[in-house]
C-alpha cells in the first residue's frame, strides 16, 4: 500500500498514501465514506531552514570569500567512523533515486514548506491538552469506524486495540506471556532541542525519558522467542551507546541490524545536506534486534527508508510492509509511544489517538451503510 519501490538497497515509501488506504473503506455512523488525510502536512518542497539560516541565506551576497573560509576552517570534523557511515548512506541514496526516474515532482514552488510549517502549527494547537487522561479502548470490528471519544470523534482501525497510559504501567495492562513477533519503540528521548521548545511553546514539546528508564520497559517478557524489535533512534552517538550496551541487553535483546530513514523533499532531495560536522542530518535510525538465542533470522544490515516526511514532529512512517518478510502471517505487533493506531496493532502511549482526530481528514464520498448492523 506505500512501496513505491523496493531495491536491495532499501524502500521508497509514501506515508500519506498509507493512510489513505487505510481509510479508503470507514464506517461512519450509519454511512460508509472514504477519508483522505491532510495532504498539506506532507508538502515539504524545500530543504528546512531555520530562521537564522534563512537570515544567512539572504545576506549570503554580502559575505566575503576569506570570511566564509574562516567559517569552515573553524568547523569540527565528526569521527571518522561516523564520516564513513555518512557516506555510505549518501551514496546509497544517490544509487536508489538516480533509479526513479519520473517519480518526483520537478515544478515545486520552493517556500521553505511555509503551508506545512502552518498546518503543523495548527495541528499541535488543536490537539494539545494539558490533561492528563487514561483509558483503554479498541476496534473489534474487521472495518474501519469512526466513535466518539471524550467528547472528540476519532478514526479507528480495524481489530486495533489501544492504551493510553504511562510506560511504566505496561507491567499491570499488559499480559507479560511473551506473545508479540515484533514490538516498535519510538522513544521521547531525552535532547536539548525539545528542552527548548517545551520552554518556547508547550504544544509541540512532550514528556522526555531517560536512558535508564527506557531499559526498564519488559520488551523481553513481551517478546515471543523468535521475536524481533525495533527502535528508532537519534543521530546521539550517546543514544546509540546505550541501546548497545544497556538498553538491549537489559531486554534480552541481540543487535542485529541498522537500518536509515532518509528523509526528502516532493523534488527527491534531502530534506537538509549531509553533515560531515556536529550537526542534523537528514537521517535518523532504526535499530533492530531479536531475542537471545532465538531463531536466527536474515535481515539485512544498512538498508535505506526514503519517504517525504510529516511536518509534525515525530510523525514516523509506516513499517508493516517492509517487516512483513521477516515475520510470520498475521503476526502480533506491539508499538510503545505510539502516536497513531495500525490495523490489527496493539498501541501504547500517552500521545496514541494523536493522529486519529477526524479534524486531520476529509471525508469523501459518503454513502448510506446498507449492511445489517
């Protein structure tokens, strides 16, 4: 439903044509209707420049050679190591889009994604609440509903199930049977960067968690013996140093590959350049592992995720189909910190209906339901 095209480098993927095939089929009330989600949130058209970047940028005329040179002569080098990596990641993108041809737009009004920038704006201030809530819910049903939910109408998933409570209260919800293949984690992890936004607007900060915490969470008494795991990490060389050697093993977990979203713009391109210094880059990771002694399973290492990305901070795409060949038919699937619902996943986190509001969808083509109820 969002491959686009799958190499033996890695996916092209669209997240926004996820969701709409998810929804394209919903049960609303006594109707049945298509839902199309906010288009805007993924026109990301540009490269993303700060505001003091887009200040440089416009005096970029007025800047000298000697003291550009200056600049760069200032600049410190990440690792070797991590040099290395960057550039095989940048030469494998280059490898997987010089096969696209045809495949991305080329007449893009390039304007710093101001209508994404605005509709995200939107969204985290129509979604923010300071109250803390709790509650548990699910769709038993093989269709896709929409219900109202504190006072506020949602989409749900078919056969998903959803809980709105604290990790560290996963122990006393959750069956500890060993029951889930695979369990996704996308972790509040603790940087500076969402300190300073909490400080700047609280609408697009959250709740942050340290290293320490994160590796008390039981995925081992979650996860099924030939189970796998997957977390998505920053570029924090800290972050990555502590899956491998306190996260994992405080799970029962093995390493077992690396994998990179690259993040891009309509046009193909990065979404900001590879950083050979300190700095963002247009990439972040995903690190699997599986149990201990369990069954070995092939996957490979260093494969590439390329998608145009949401505009709403940890938005991450969709990973169904590309684990879907390294798991059983109808597997259990468990996502921690999740922020929207999946068909037939079970879902946890403070933030899970986040991305369920009708207010993020249109609604199309509406009929009358004719199926006995």
């Amino acid at each position: 439903m969002s491959l686009i095209s799958s190499t033996e480098e890695g996916w092209i993927i669209s997240h926004l044509k996820y969701l709409n095939n998810i929804y394209a089929n919903v049960k609303n009330g006594s109707t049945k209707c298509k839902l199309i989600f906010n288009e805007v949130l993924f026109e990301i058209n540009s490269q993303y420049l700060r505001e003091n970047q887009t200040i440089q940028c416009e005096q970029q005329d007025g800047i000298s050679l000697q003291s550009k040179t200056r600049k760069r002569k200032r600049l410190k080098l990440l690792p070797d190591e991590d040099l290395k990596e960057i550039n095989y990641i940048k030469q494998t993108f280059n490898k997987m889009i010089s096969k696209t041809e045809g495949l991305f737009s080329t007449n893009i009004l390039s304007d710093n994604n101001e209508a994404a920038r605005l509709a995200s704006q939107k969204f985290y201030q129509d979604t923010f609440c300071n109250e803390k809530e709790n509650f548990y819910g699910c769709n038993d049903m093989d269709i896709v509903i929409t219900s109202e939910l504190k006072e506020k109408r949602y989409v749900f998933p078919q056969k998903c199930k959803f809980y709105c409570y604290d990790v560290r209260e996963i122990a006393k919800k959750l069956d500890l049977n060993n029951q889930y293949d695979f369990i996704l984690l996308d972790p509040p992890w603790w940087n500076k960067s969402i300190r300073r936004k909490k400080t700047r607007y609280s609408e697009a900060s959250y709740k942050m968690m340290y290293n320490e915490e994160l590796a008390k969470i039981p995925i081992g008494k979650l996860l099924c013996s030939n189970g796998l795991v997957a977390i998505w990490c920053t570029n924090a060389p800290s972050h990555l140093h502590s899956i491998f050697n306190n996260i994992f093993p405080s799970w029962g977990v093995t390493y077992r590959a690396k994998w990179y979203w690259v993040k891009i713009t309509q046009g193909g391109n990065t979404i900001c350049n590879f950083n050979c210094a300190p700095g963002k880059q247009p990439y972040e990771l995903l690190v699997l592992g599986s149990v201990l002694n369990g069954n070995e399973i092939n996957i490979p290492d260093g494969r590439l995720l390329i998608s145009v990305p949401s505009a709403v901070h940890s938005h991450k795409p969709p990973l169904t189909e590309i684990m879907k060949d390294y798991l059983p038919n109808e597997p259990k699937c468990l996502e921690i910190f999740a922020r929207y619902l999946l068909p037939r996943w079970t879902s946890w986190g403070l933030e899970v209906l986040k991305f369920q509001h009708l207010s993020l969808y249109t609604i199309l083509e509406e009929t009358k339901d004719t199926q006995n109820k």
